[in-house]
C-alpha cells in the first residue's frame, strides 16, 4: 500500500528554509536556495528575503547580492530595511547605510529606536560630524532621543568625533541609564584621554548598581594605563579572575595595553602566552612595548614569531620593530624592516620615518639621515626634524644642525627646547658668538625652556 506524500503545511516550509538559510555554509549553497526561493512564491515572504539578505552578508557578499536581494524585494517592511542598513553601517561601505536610510526616508517608511542608532553608527564611520548632528535633530524631533538604544549610539557618535562634552550633556540628561549607555560615557572618557572622569563614571556606576562586565573593564584598564595605575590595573585583572570571565580578543588586548603601558612587559608576555587566540594587535602592544622599552632581542623575536604564526603586520608592528632598532643603534635591520613594509603595503607614516631619522642620526650618519627626510613624500614635522638636531648635538655637526634648526624654527617659532639645543650645539662648536644671539633671540620672543618632572 502506497503512503500518499501530503505538502508541508506553509508554516513548516517557512520554518524549514529559515533553517537551512541559517545553517547554509558558503555562498555558492546559498544562491542554490536563492534560486528555489525565486521558483516558488516562498520569495515574497519577508522574513525568508530578509534573512537571505542577511546570510548573503554573513558570507562576505553584502555588495552586490545581499543588496540586489533588497532592492528586489517584493515587499520590505522595517525588520528588511535595519537589516541591510545595519550591515552596511558595519562594512567599508558605511555611506551606503546613509543613502539607504535617505532612500527608507523617502519610501515613507518612519524609522524606529533600532534603525536610529545604525544610521549614527554609519555617520561615525563615514567620519562626518554633521551627519551626525542631523541625525541627532531627527531623533529629537521624532522623540526618540530618550530611548536607551538611540541615547547610547549618542553618546558613542560624539565621544568618536571628540565631543566628549555634548556626550556628558546628553548622558545628564537622560531619565534612566542602563549599562551600555554607562559604559559608553567611560569608554568615552578612557579614548578621549581623561582618566580621572572616566574613574568618577565608574565610581557612579558602582553606587548605582549597574552590574560591571567584561566591556567595562576594558575602559578601565584603558584609564589605568593612561595614569600608569599599576596596582589599581592589578586589581581589575584579579576581578576578571575570580569572575572566570572568558579572557577573549578585546579583554586581553586590553590587558596587555595596560601591562605595557605601566611598563609590567613580564606580566604583559606571560598573559600574552596564556591567551588562546591573538591577533595582530596583540602582537603589536606587546613588540611596540619591549621596542620602546629598548629590549631589541624580544622585540624582534616577538615580530618573526609573528610572521610565522601567518599573522600580518601593521604600522604599530613596524613602528615596534624601528624603534627596537633605533634604540639598540641596528642600522641595518632598521633599514631591513623599513624595506619590509612595502612588502606588506604598509605606508610609512611621519612615525616611521622619525624613528628611521633617530636611528640614523644616533648612529652619526647625519647626511643619511637627511637625504631620507629631503625624500619623504610629506613636509617633515617636528619629531623627525628633531630627531636629526639631537643626532647633529651629539655627534657636534654644527653644519647640519644648524639648517635643520632653521626649518624647525620655522615650523615652531614658539618651541624653546628647539633654541637650546641650536645654542649649546654653537657652544659645543666653540661658536660662542653664534650661541649667544640665539639666547638673545630667546629672551626678545620671551621664550623659556620647560623644566622636567616626574609622575613618581
């Protein structure tokens, strides 16, 4: 006796292609699926075209297929829209979300408390402040600017472009905070470089209740680095300890940052060995960290293991491996690394070539040192021309240093530290004339030399 074979039920089908849209894995299965939702009526279903949208995404296809997927949709309705606007806000493409969120606009479709903080994130990303202030009168006249979600997205837009001050408005203003938006007012201060506040934000969050997580550490440490809080960083390390937290790519870069930064490299390297997964910054914290601190041999250790793991370097990684070099006087693998970064398609940055400079000037080969600067594709800027005035006074090239003092006094007029250095060059040239005018121009533009100090 035959079973007669009866269709799906259309609740099951949709569950059942949802399914397989979600678990697809590559792209090339999922426009197998594509095409047989297209030979069914299966297509106009909008939760079943949002999600291939979605996966398209997943599988690195956002541009073009997820986005023909969008705009031949035969219905959308608000979850279509965040979608592909949310993911072009995350891509490399975050004016695309701008357009999209335009286009929304014009379809007459109102946004709501989540499309809002994707399209702020896109302004962010697109580096456009007055987007983004635009959009901030759009949620005010839309009364949406007190929700939690659009308040967060708020306060982290304006952190990002530097107004750490209209983000503290906003932040006092809100009837109630939730975690995210707490955390997003001391991440703000933490990047921004003002620790202290970002410590009172954290004091207030602990009298107010708000549970602390493995994100709120990460500005924390950030502030303690910054301050060169050894003991107070430790702390925080023991608090992610004994809550088992899982010591993830963010939580231990951020770790790293702040042993490297209190100038704790062991603790550093032995929480890097520890990590389970690392990536390219990792790599860096910890090989900038040991190339300033003038440990060349672990530094450069540190890089080729690096390379070996099949990881990439990038400007930080280089600017590490130089400055190695340029404080162990290793001409030759300084310019080995400097070469090494076409190789990469790093560009070199005023970074590099002042670290470049120093290692040249300190090993007394000041003509070399200046060709480099004369064929930099960029004006030289203070730390690179400094670099060479200190190589020419120590190694008494009254010559050199004193055309490369010209061009930094003409670049800046106002920094004394640039005068005495020409000075006690003439001085040490027995220049005694020469030396004298430049103390006396000192005096006529009022210009006196800041003394040191210290954090200890």
């Amino acid at each position: 006796m035959k079973t007669m074979c009866h269709p799906k039920p259309k609740s099951n089908l949709l569950s059942y292609y949802f399914s397989l849209l979600q678990s697809s894995p590559n792209a090339a299965h999922l426009r197998h699926l594509h095409a047989r939702l297209l030979r069914t009526s299966l297509y106009d279903n909008v939760i079943l075209s949002s999600k291939l949208l979605l996966m398209y995404s997943r599988r690195g296809k956002l541009s073009p297929h997820s986005l023909r997927v969008f705009l031949h949709m035969p219905l959308r309705n608000i979850y279509s829209w965040n979608n592909i606007i949310g993911e072009f806000s995350r891509s490399s493409l975050p004016h695309k979300s701008v357009e999209l969120f335009l286009q929304m606009r014009h379809c007459n479709q109102p946004p709501d408390v989540f499309t809002l903080p994707l399209v702020l994130r896109a302004c962010t990303a697109c580096g456009s402040a007055k987007l983004g202030v635009s959009v901030h009168g759009l949620c005010v006249k839309m009364g949406m600017e007190k929700s939690l979600f659009v308040a967060s997205a708020l306060v982290s837009m304006y952190v990002t472009f530097g107004k750490v001050f209209d983000a503290r408005v906003l932040f006092d203003e809100m009837p109630e905070r939730d975690s995210v938006l707490w955390t997003a007012m001391l991440a703000g201060y933490a990047q921004q470089e003002e620790p202290m506040q970002a410590l009172s934000v954290f004091r207030q969050m602990v009298s107010a209740g708000v549970a602390l997580d493995g994100v709120v550490m990460i500005g924390l440490l950030l502030a303690c680095g910054q301050l060169g809080w050894l003991k107070h960083g430790k702390s925080v390390h023991g608090w992610i300890t004994r809550r088992s937290l899982i010591l993830g790519l963010n939580l231990g870069n951020a770790l790293i940052d702040f042993y490297v930064k209190c100038a704790a490299l062991r603790c550093s390297l032995n929480l890097f060995d520890k990590m389970p997964e690392r990536d390219v910054i990792s790599w860096s914290s910890l090989i900038l960290g040991y190339g300033l601190s003038g440990n060349a041999d672990t530094a450069l250790d540190l890089f080729d293991r690096m390379r070996e793991s099949g990881v990439k370097p990038n400007d930080v990684t280089f600017l590490g491996a130089l400055s190695a070099c340029t404080h162990t006087g290793m001409v030759e693998r300084a310019y080995t690394y400097f070469e090494m970064m076409k190789e990469y398609q790093v560009v070199p940055e005023l970074k590099h070539y002042a670290c470049m400079v120093d290692c040249l000037a300190r090993a007394g080969m000041l003509e070399d040192a200046e060709r480099i600067i004369d064929e930099m594709p960029v004006e030289a800027d203070g730390a690179v021309l400094g670099a060479l005035l200190g190589g020419c006074r120590v190694h008494g090239n009254a010559e050199v240093g004193e055309r490369v003092a010209k061009k930094l006094m003409r670049l800046e007029p106002e920094k004394a530290s640039n005068y005495v250095m020409l000075a006690n060059m003439y001085a040490g040239a027995g220049r005694f004339e020469d030396a004298e005018k430049v103390r006396e121009t000192m005096k006529e533009r009022n210009l006196s030399k800041v003394p040191g100090c210290s954090l200890i």
